[in-house]
C-alpha cells in the first residue's frame, strides 16, 4: 500500500433484490459480546414495530471502549460499513437504537447527488418533520457546530426514533430506563408530553413505507 494512501473500511454487501426483512437479519449482533442481551432486548423491541427492505447483506454491530460517544453509524456513500456501540457508560441501549435509526435512515432512502438521506427529504416523513421541528430545543455542552449537528434532521430523527423504541416497546425493563432519562431531564431524550405526538409519526413513516403490520390512522 503507498504511503499516505488511506485504506477504507470494507463495505457492507449487496446481493439480490430487496426485500422486506426483519430488523434481526438485517443487523448482526456482537454474539461473544456482554453487550449481546442488552442489544438482543432493544433490537426485539424494534422489530416489533417495523422491518426494512433491503439487498445488504447483515450490517454489524461492534462494541467499543469509547468514552466521547456511545456509538457510531459508519458508512461510504450509500453502503454501510458497521455500527458501534460503546460498552461504556450504560448507554448502550440508546446508543444502539440512535445509531440504528442512523442505518434505516441511510437506507430508506439516499439521493447521490445531494447526499440527503430520508428524514430530510423523502415524502413518507413530510408529516413527522413538520411535528418534530414543533419540539423544544434541547441543549447539550458545546459550541455552535455541536449545537447545529444535534438539532440537524437525521440527528432529529436517530434520537426520536430510539425515543419511540422505548416508549412503545412493551418491555418494561426499556420503559423503565426511558423514565430514568427523562426523570434526569437527559437531553438526548424529550419530555413523554410533548414528544406523544412525534412518536406517534415515527410510526406512521413506517406504516406509509409499507414496513409494517400497524394500522395507523393517517389522518391528523
């Protein structure tokens, strides 16, 4: 390899046509990780709410020791290459399902000229955008740019998806530790009053894209 030639990350494989796929064969989990019933739990809780269509072989899933974050979506113009959890710091859960909205986001849908991804563009999430940019601001340390990344729309939509996960997952264990967020006033999470309505258009973005079996009322 020449030097000063940066090596990229393998990218995930293609193979066949999409189709509609349950979250567990589109992620492959850490199976030798301590993290593995952890992320086992939160990605049931978000299978049961939709699927994804894809060709891409199983994105995985790698544990880190990253202190500065607690995860992170890697990918090469539309193809991903993984997504990382931190095992540090006890936010993993939210760390996963923020970094896997970041993945059905991806893939959803991405325009290559312009590099949009679906919260921001796509018409099946008109609905949800115009309701998420109703919420309060939340704030986190930083300067202006940190500021503008966080309040940016795909990061609007990763921390309401995970949000929603918990909220409707069934499993109180998740609902109890969405509670433990809010009653911290956490700011990767909103207040359950306000943010009601919002979840209630994450599911409605499935439902429109046919990933789902829930039959929402469309209508306001």
């Amino acid at each position: 390899m020449p030097v000063g030639q940066r090596r990229y990350p393998i990218c995930v494989a293609r193979e066949g046509k999409p189709r509609l796929r349950a979250l567990e064969d589109v992620v492959a989990l850490p199976r030798r990780s301590t993290l593995l019933p952890e992320l086992e739990r939160a990605l049931a809780a978000a299978s049961r709410l939709h699927g994804l269509r894809s060709d891409l072989e199983p994105v995985p899933v790698r544990p880190t020791a990253t202190i500065s974050e607690a995860g992170a979506y890697r990918f090469r113009l539309r193809d991903p290459i993984d997504l990382r959890v931190s095992r540090v710091g006890g936010r993993s859960t939210l760390g996963f399902l923020h970094e896997l909205g970041h993945l059905l986001d991806h893939q959803i849908f991405y325009d290559r000229k312009t590099r949009s991804w679906a919260s921001a563009v796509h018409p099946a999430f008109a609905t949800w955008r115009a309701v998420a940019a109703e919420l309060e601001p939340r704030v986190v340390p930083g300067g202006s740019s940190r500021q503008r990344y966080f309040h940016s729309v795909h990061e609007l939509w990763a921390r309401g998806y995970a949000q929603t996960v918990l909220l409707r997952s069934g499993d109180r264990a998740l609902e109890r530790r969405l509670a433990k967020l809010q009653a911290e006033d956490d700011a990767h999470v909103w207040p359950a009053e306000p943010f009601a309505r919002v979840a209630v258009e994450v599911e409605r973005v499935f439902e429109r894209l046919g990933l789902t079996q829930l039959s929402l009322p469309l209508a306001a």
